[in-house]
C-alpha cells in the first residue's frame, strides 16, 4: 500500500495535479456520467487553473476543496448545456412551423439578415442553423475551439435580434 504524502509538506501546483488529477476526472465521470463524460479531462484543467492563485500549502484538504471546485464546474457546463439546447430548440420552432404562414417577403428578409452577419460569425450560425452540426463538429470543421464556436454563435444570434428588432420596427406589418 503506497502512502499518501503528508500535505503538510510543501507541494507546487503541478505536483497536486499530479497526484490528483486522475482520481477527480474519475470521480466526475461517476458523479455525472453520461453528462460529462467528454468534458470530463476540460473540467480537471479548468479546477486547476481555478486554484493556481491559491498557495498550495494552505490547502489542508485537497480531495474535498477539487471534488468541490470541479463539482460546481460540471453542474455549470451541464446547465449552460441546457439553456443551449433549449434556445436552439425555441429558435429553430421560431413563431411558425407551417410554410403557408410564411408572408411573401419573408425569405428575403431572413436571406438579408443572414448575409448581414459578420463573416467571422456567419459561418458558425450557419453551420449551426441550417446544417445541424453540433458546436464540437463546428469547432472542428473551422479549427476552433468549442469555447469560440459558442462565443461566435452567440455574437451572431445578438446581431440578428439587434437587426431583427431594428427591421420590427420599420416594418409596416
């Protein structure tokens, strides 16, 4: 049986990392499973770079303080999750499903509106929208991150309720 090192002892954040890091991606993967099970390794990373402002030596209990860190990250990333997935779902519903409500300058506006998204944005929203993709192949497919994907689509999802608020309010209907 290996014995833990005492933590008393003077410990850097790579040697925490080490000793750790394995056990709480493990215990993440039980606690939320299927939740999180590929995000898992990006949640381990992101405690750690939570705690590295924080002397090492004053952590007297280092399983409780990541476990909590990483905890409160995974329930994060499953709620932003969420709210995603019913944004997408409520903006893809949009006000009618049915074509033959469509009024006759309908698709013009949209092609327009969608043509006024900057380019750099243009590309995730469509991607998204209109092809399905997820934001992991989207991130792929345009070398991003998945972190600059959701920025991206949020950028341009801000855009066209600013134009489309703008077209609102000169419409005559």
């Amino acid at each position: 049986m290996a014995t833990q090192p005492d933590w008393g002892e003077r410990r850097d954040l790579d040697q925490l990392y080490r000793l750790y890091a394995p056990w709480l991606a493990a215990m993440l993967r039980k606690r939320f499973g299927r939740g999180i099970e590929a995000d898992a390794e990006d949640v381990v990373q992101e405690t750690y770079v939570r705690l590295a402002p924080h002397d090492p030596d004053h952590i007297r209990r280092p399983q409780a303080l990541l476990m909590r860190v990483a905890s409160n990250l995974a329930k994060d990333l499953i709620r932003r999750r969420a709210v995603r997935g019913r944004h997408v779902r409520s903006f893809q519903d949009g006000p009618s499903q049915d074509p033959s409500m469509a009024l006759p300058g309908d698709e013009l506006l949209v092609k327009e509106l969608i043509l006024s998204i900057p380019e750099a944005y243009r590309d995730v929203f469509v991607l998204s929208r209109f092809q399905g993709l997820t934001y992991e192949e989207i991130a792929t497919r345009c070398g991003l991150s998945v972190k600059s994907v959701e920025w991206r689509l949020g950028k341009a999802i801000a855009h066209c309720m600013t134009a489309r608020s703008e077209l609102g309010g000169r419409s005559d209907r």
